[in-house]
C-alpha cells in the first residue's frame, strides 16, 4: 500500500466513526469476507432481478448488516474517564429495566424457562456491553464477547424470517411473548450496533425518546401524553414498520447500499482520479488554482461518494498539499477542501442516504429529485468558489504552472471508457427507470468497461484505470458492504425515534412549540418594521428557520446527516408547513443545514479530517471551513422563501428574481467574511454588506429593488484595486 493510500485509510479511521474497520486475518476475515461480499452480491441481483415483500427484504438486509457491525467495528472507548462506565452501567440497566417490565406486563403466561432464558440474555448484553479494559481487543482478531454480539444482532431479524408466516399471515397484530422478548433483545442489540459505528448520541436519543414513550403521563405540561405500555412499544418498534424495519431502512436496504456499491467500484476503477484530472484542467489555471481545483473535483468526486468525510480525505491527499505549494496557509487549504467536500452529500446524481430517504417520504421518484437539486448544488459551490477566488486574490496567488495541467486530449483518449457507467446510470435515471435498476447497471458497466483497455490490445496501452478481475470484484463488494453497515445500524436505531414520534404525537407538540416561540419573536420584530416591508408570516418563518438551523447544527454535532435530517424533517416539517412552506423546501433545509454539520466547530469531523491532512490546528481548520461556508448558509433560506429555486411553483420572472438575489446575497456575504475583493472590505462595508445582503433571501421585489444595488454598487466599489496595495 503507498503512504498516500495509508494516509487516507488512517484518517477515514480516525475522523469517520463509520469506517474504522478492523484490519482482521486469518479465519475471522475469512467469514467477514464471505459475508460482506455475499451481502453485497444480494443486493446486487435483488437490484437487476427483482425485491422479496417489504419487511423479509429489510429483515435479510439487517440480519447481516447488524451482524457485521460487531466483527467490522472494533469497541473503542469514545468518552473520557468515568463517564464511559457511567454511559454503560446506564445502558445495561435500560436493558434490564426493559426486560423485567415486559416480564412484569406479559397477558400471557410464560414458563419458567424461557423467563429464565430472557433474563439470562439481556445480563449476557448489559455485561458484555460495559468497558472491559480486555474487551476491546486487538484491532486485528474478533473477541469472544462480539461473536456473542453478532449472533443476538442477527436472532431478531432471523425470527421474522423463519417464523414469517405465522407472525404476518396467521396472526398479524398478534404478539406472543416470544415476539415480545426477541423486540426487547432487537431494541437492545440496535443500540449497541448503533453505540459501536456511530456514538453514543443517537442511542442516548432512542432511549430518550423511548422513554418518553412510556412515561408520559408523568411528564408535565404539554409533554405529557396517555402513555403506551411497554408490549405496546415493543411490539411498534419491532414488529411493524415505523420502527426498526421502517423508511429509512427501508431505502438503504433498495436504494442506498447499491449506490455505495456503485461508488466503490467506480473508485476501483480510477474514476476519483479523473475527477481530478478533469478538476484541474478547468481551474488550474486561474488565481489561486489548487483552491479552485479543490472545489471542483470534490463536487465530481461527490457525484459517486455522498460522503463528506470521504470526499476530504481522497481528493484532499492529492489537493490539500498542492494549496499549501502555491501560498495557501495549511489552515485555510484544510478549510477548502473541508468546505466544499461538504456538497458531496447534495450533488446529484448520486447524493447521500438523506436524499433517497427524503424521496421516500415525500413520494417522489428520486429521478426528479435530482433535478430539483442541480439549482441548490450549484448555488452551493459558488459560495465556495466564490469565497476562494477572493481570497485568492487577496494573497496575490497565482495558477497553476502549465506543465502541472494535464491535457485534455490525453486525459479523454485515456478515459473515456470510465465515464460510460455514470453516463448509463444517470441516462436510465432521467428516463425513469427504477434507481436500484440504474445502479445495478452502473455496477454492472463498471467491471465490464473496466476491461476495455485490455481487450483493446495495443490500442489500449495508453488507457488508464484498472480492470476489475475476480480479486478485485470481490474486494470491491467486500468494502462496499462495510460501508453501508454505519448508516444500515444508524437508520434501525433511528427508527424508535421515528415510531415513539407516530406513536405519541410528539412532532405535532414540538411544531407547536416551535411555532409559538417563532411567532412571538416575529412580532417583537414586526414592531421595529416601521415601512412594512414584510409580513408577519415571513418574520415567524425566518424565526422557525433559525431554529431548526440551530437544531441541526446542534444535532449533526453528535448525529451523522442523515439521522439528523430523519429526526428533524419528522419534526420540524409539520411546523413549516403550517406556514405554508412546501415540503420539498422543508426537507431540503434540514438536509442542507445536517450537511455543514460537517464543518461547524465544536464536532466538525471534515474538517478535523482535512487538518490531519493539512497538517494544521483541527479547530482553527474547522472555524475557517465554517467561515467559507457561510455564503452557502443562505442557501437553504433562499429556497424556502423562494420555491421556485427548487422547481415548485416554476415561472421564469420568480426563478430569475430568486436566483439574482440568491446569487447576490452570496456574493455579498461572501465579501464581507472574506474581508477582501480587490480591496480590504472596511467595518462600514461589512456591515452594510450584511444588513443588505441577508434580506435578499425573502426575494421580494421590493426588497430587492433597495438591496440589490446597494450590494452591487459595494462589492463593484471594492473590485477597483487599491493603488501600491500589497493586498495581503
């Protein structure tokens, strides 16, 4: 393996909870290879061959992936000190307290047994789930504590399957003790799995919400609620599908495990370093080059990988130091690539699980939702171009040397065939096939073409990329498989959220909550609104927006994107659209604001991952990637003030106003926090930028006619370079 690829998989360990493999041998890789790959081989010839019913398609996916999870992920201590024993001790006695109130509330009498069975099992969890100095192991071999984890991580999802026909057709809302007892053992190794990929954040929150669940007619105010028994609950999360087996496992078990397939073999085959290529060929030349390059082959290389933390570390190897060698400061060269490795998960036409999951619930084909996005992503880069080319020009910084930018010929003649399976996939897409359809034979053009240089004979000496052979095939389907295991065990878990929300109405309470404290504070705004340029609805809109902005931030602090988007969207959504915000412009918010979750200080893993690469100060890295991306902050308001941006509601005169002051109010914000055009930008000019800049969101043509030339007329004020300015 070369440095750079061990650079890569080291910081992808370090920084991404969610692909920190163990690096096994012997027997135990063995049974993981065989596995992971015939997990991924399902998928694939379910995707080209047709899905099994609903609940057996989510419980064969699930029984493997949770399974995987505990002799993939090494148990690692992710809280310091004490607090890890006290998370555990806590975990175990949530495990034990559910067991004995399920025992205590059973209808139906149980034998001795099989009680002394089930209690058995859940002190076998709560033991082996606490900090053990000796059970984590070498990252090198399985302990003998997670081959017991992985067998009970695949019990509960193989009950189903085996008894399917006597659970779902002979007694359907039926729940006989044993149904009970194999949900509380579900909900217990859900957690862990989660616990073991992702954190302790997201199964702190199902507890939270679980107990909720069972507790609400002791909690006060308007959070109390009848309350369900803990049959009840059980039964809901495990047996029904708005728990485990709901939506979002539901999508990635069909639709986002045969994207990530798709993206590692096309990362197989070289496809990430013509990215590049083509990156560099269309920036590398102008001021500030690499930063640009950055930019641009981090949008591509999103396209296929839907990870930000991904995206950084595998362009940013090759980008990162290619900053730092034509003058950009290791800092702000770690906050580009930070920066706009974030849109990966927004790109079309392959965006991350939130996207497909967002197309699920909303009942849109995910084809259309792909267009709806081209606008959104590309006002998202170039807030980041934008931002870099300013700075660029402030620290006077130049291109690229021509000898450093390949041709275009040579890099088509070499290439071409690598573009032929997103160009299939994209073109069934468009005309409407089946998206798991489309990534079968994306997947399937992947390894076929990757042959065409070899079966060119002398003609295809000079074609790049590798042919994917049997090893190969296999390893790919290998990886694939292990990077959808993080996601697969975040989206059960996330899962009780969403049932104890349907269960116990707590979304309607939190939207009304939500549009209480938004209307108050709109109308102590409203006050000062002396010419009335805006209504009340907008001002109470803006205060919910900038709730669930913070929301998200706070969230995707602790919680991957999609978990935050599926959490926030159930909750928040109902709200907004009291107000008459579309749907699409609801969802598409919070997707938005859970992806710069990535670069917001305290917890910003891309860009802790790009100051690894970079070599500069995590936090530092991470405030500058906040700072470049406070230009594309605006975004998501523009598209819920403005619809038309995401295709709701289309005319062309409301579509160009929205997009001018989109673009505007970028440009403008992006001025005022880069501190530079041509021109130092003054106090004065900051503030002014911002008081104007931000009301360009609500696209009102009054508004617009006010604050459009005052930005304009700042930002072409400072475009006029300063005499004998060093301009640094």
């Amino acid at each position: 393996m070369s440095a750079t690829q061990a650079e890569v998989d080291r910081l992808i360990e370090q920084f991404d909870p969610e692909s920190n493999f163990r690096r096994l041998a012997g027997l135990s890789a063995g049974i993981v290879l065989v596995l992971a790959a015939g997990l991924s081989a399902w998928h694939y010839y379910t995707a080209g061959f047709g899905l099994q019913n609903e609940i057996a398609h989510r419980a064969i996916h699930l029984t493997v992936v949770l399974g995987l999870c505990f002799l993939v992920f090494p148990r690692q201590r992710r809280l310091s000190g004490h607090w890890e024993w006290t998370v555990s001790l806590g975990l175990a006695g949530f495990y034990l307290f559910m067991g004995l109130s399920l025992l205590n509330n059973l209808s139906e009498p149980v034998g001795l047994g099989a009680k002394a069975a089930f209690v058995a099992v859940l002190l076998a969890i709560a033991g082996l789930s606490l900090p053990f100095k000796a059970y984590d192991g070498s990252n090198h071999s399985i302990p003998w504590r997670d081959w017991v984890f992985a067998i009970l991580a695949a019990s509960f999802s193989l009950y189903l399957l085996v008894f399917f026909e006597s659970i779902y057709i002979q007694r359907p809302g039926q729940h006989t003790p044993i149904d009970l007892m194999m949900g509380v053992i579900a909900i217990a190794m859900v957690i862990e799995a989660t616990r073991r990929t992702m954190g302790i954040f997201l199964p702190l929150l199902a507890i939270v919400t679980i107990l909720y669940g069972l507790l609400g007619p002791m909690l006060p105010g308007g959070l109390a609620h009848r309350g369900y028994s803990i049959g009840r609950i059980v039964a809901h999360l495990y047996k029904g599908t708005e728990g485990i087996y709901g939506i979002p496992v539901g999508v990635v078990a069909t639709f986002v495990f045969h994207f990530v397939l798709f993206g590692i073999m096309a990362q197989l085959t070289g496809l990430g370093q013509l990215f590049v290529n083509l990156a560099t060929i269309a920036a590398g030349r102008y001021s500030g080059g690499p930063a640009k390059v950055s930019v641009v082959s981090s949008g591509l290389f999103g396209m296929i990988s839907g990870s930000a933390i991904a995206n950084t570390v595998t362009t940013g190897v090759m980008t990162i130091p290619m900053m730092k060698k034509v003058g950009f400061s290791p800092r702000f060269a770690g906050a580009v690539e930070a920066s706009a490795s974030c849109g990966g998960q927004i790109t079309p036409p392959i965006m991350g699980a939130a996207a497909f999951i967002m197309a699920e619930t909303l009942g849109i084909p995910y084809n259309d939702l792909i267009l709806v996005a081209l606008v959104p992503a590309a006002l998202h880069y170039f807030a980041i171009l934008f931002m870099v080319h300013l700075e660029s020009k402030r620290l006077k910084l130049m291109g690229m040397p021509a000898s450093e930018i390949p041709s275009i010929g040579k890099v088509l003649v070499s290439s071409w065939h690598l573009f032929i399976p997103l160009v299939v996939m994209v073109t069934l897409l468009l005309m409407q096939y089946t998206p798991f359809l489309a990534a079968f034979w994306g997947i399937t053009l992947t390894v076929a073409c990757s042959w065409i240089p070899r079966l060119l004979g002398p003609l295809g000496q000079k074609m790049s990329g590798m042919a994917v052979g049997p090893r190969a095939l296999v390893q790919g389907f290998e990886m694939g498989a292990k990077s959808a295991l993080g996601i697969g065990a975040a989206c059960a878990c996330v899962g009780f959220v969403l049932g104890i929300t349907t269960l116990t109405g707590m979304g309607f309470k939190f939207s009304a909550w939500v549009l209480d404290v938004s209307g108050v504070a709109a109308q102590a705004v409203m006050a000062f609104d002396v010419f009335q340029w805006f209504e009340l609805k907008e001002v109470t809109i803006l205060f919910g927006l900038m709730f669930t902005a913070a929301a998200c931030i706070i969230m995707g602090s602790g919680v991957p994107t999609t978990p935050t988007y599926i959490i926030l969207a159930a909750i928040v959504a109902p709200a907004l659209a009291q107000l008459g915000v579309p749907q699409l412009a609801t969802h598409f918010f919070v997707f938005y604001y859970g992806v710069l979750a990535d670069v917001t200080p305290p917890v910003a893993l891309a860009a802790f991952a790009a100051a690894g690469i970079a070599r500069s100060e995590p936090m530092s890295t991470g405030l500058t990637a906040f700072r470049l991306s406070m230009g594309k902050a605006l975004v998501p308001f523009a598209f819920v003030y403005s619809p038309v941006l995401l295709m709701v509601g289309f005319t062309w005169s409301g579509f160009m106003l929205a997009a001018a002051c989109a673009i505007v109010a970028v440009m403008g914000l992006g001025a005022a926090y880069t501190g530079f055009v041509a021109r130092p930008v003054g106090k004065l000019a900051f503030v002014l930028l911002n008081v104007f800049s931000l009301p360009l969101v609500f696209a009102n043509p009054w508004v617009a006619a006010v604050s459009l030339p005052v930005v304009l007329g700042l930002l072409a004020w400072h475009a006029r370079p300063l005499a004998g300015s060093s301009g640094s």
